[in-house]
C-alpha cells in the first residue's frame, strides 16, 4: 500500500516540509518588504530588528541579533543604518563604554507603532481561510515544530551554509 502521508515520506521537492514553508514565506513576504520599503523607507531586515527592539528595548546589541537571529555583523550595520535613521539609538553603559545598549528612539516607537499593525493585518488576511479553532491549533502546531527544531539544532540557526548569498531577510 502506497504511502499517503507525504509530510513523513516526502516524494519531491514540493512535498518538503521547510519549501512549503519557504514558498508561502517567499510569497507572502514581498507584501511586508514593499511596504517597508515604498511607504516606510526600511528594508525588511531593519523591519526585523526594529520591532524586536520594540520588544526588548535597553539589550545589549549581541542581545539583539540573538533575537532577531542574525549574525552579530549584519546587526551591527543595521543598527548603525537605523541609527542614521534617526529610529535607533545607542547608550554606552556609563562604568563600561564597551557596553552599548540600543532602544528605539520617539520616532522609531512611532514607525513600529504604525507599521506593525499593518503587518498584523497581512497576517489576519493570510490566515483568513482557517476557523479560530484552526487557527488556534496551527499555532500550537508551529510553537510544537519550532520547539523541535530547537532539539535538532540546539547551536541555533546562526550557522550560515557555505553557498548562502547575504540576503536581506
């Protein structure tokens, strides 16, 4: 008897669990990017480290790519395009300078404050065919599969393969 259950025994490419993730996330995405980018003048990563920020405001910057998980470089010089933004800023800890904590400053708070709810809204149009019962299951089923990827990856997604071009995500 053939098997039916293509998420467990996949038969192409298609039925690969982390490309069904990677097109809806390729598809969907550009509506986040163009918006950043034509209405807000961000791109898509300083989106990502502008409203991780929002949520851990005074970390310190390598606190920061942790979160947004990035390498500490490219944080670094999304930090310092932010700062010349005007929506970052940077505080060295007064008994060590070498300590730097970031926040958002007024106008950054403004732009997540204007953002985030219209990506919220790309969010609620996505997940428009699922019930709130549905939705309530998928969440917990994304919460149980990133929990998983954790166990299997437990060095965390840092790690970039040898043939990985920058890309601003």
């Amino acid at each position: 008897m053939p098997e039916t259950d293509l998420l467990t025994h996949p038969r192409q490419q298609d039925d690969l669990l982390l490309y069904r993730l990677y097109r809806i996330h390729a598809t969907a995405g550009p509506l986040v990017v163009r918006m950043c980018e034509r209405e807000y003048g961000i791109t898509r990563r300083e989106w990502r480290v502008l409203s991780c920020l929002a949520d851990v405001e005074g970390v310190l910057s390598s606190e920061l790519a942790e979160r947004a998980m990035l390498d500490r470089a490219r944080t670094s010089r999304t930090l310092t395009r932010l700062v010349d933004k005007k929506l970052v800023r940077r505080e060295p800890r007064p008994s060590d300078r070498r300590e730097v904590h970031v926040f958002l400053t007024e106008e950054g708070r403004a732009l997540y404050d204007e953002v985030f709810p219209r990506v919220a809204a790309i969010q609620r149009q996505l997940l428009a065919p699922f019930s709130a019962a549905q939705r309530a299951q998928f969440s917990e089923l994304l919460a149980r599969l990133q929990a998983q990827a954790t166990r299997l990856n437990p060095g965390g997604p840092l790690l970039q393969p040898l043939d990985d071009a920058p890309e601003d995500s």
